[in-house]
C-alpha cells in the first residue's frame, strides 16, 4: 500500500488492478512514493505528482489497448 502522507499519492496505488495493469502502474507508483519521499512539499513537488499521475494514466490506456 502506499503511504497517504499527500492526498494525490492515493491516485499512485495499484494493488486493486489486475496482473496486466499492475505491471503498468507499480513502477510508476514506486516512483511517486520516492519523489514523495525525498523532495520538500512545495508547487514543483505538487505539479510533478500531477504530471506523473497523468502519465500513469496513459500508460494504464495504453495497456488497455
């Protein structure tokens, strides 16, 4: 599970997902909780959450197919 330390990080999680999709989406969620992690709260960290998140998303379609 990932850590809800920001509201944004519940969007990274991927254990509801089947096989295929998780396959997408836990790297991508890996990586938020990283940068979540490690990088002082501000409007860059926020905007950089977002991009990720929506790149997430387009990489999850794209699975889809």
């Amino acid at each position: 599970m990932i850590a809800a330390s920001n509201p944004i990080m519940r969007y990274f999680e991927y254990a509801h997902l089947p096989p295929q999709l998780q396959e997408v989406s836990k790297p991508i969620g890996e990586l938020a909780v990283l940068m979540n992690d490690n990088l002082p709260d501000g409007p860059e960290k926020s905007a950089g959450l977002r991009k990720l998140l929506e790149a997430k998303d387009c990489l999850v379609r794209a699975r889809l197919g």
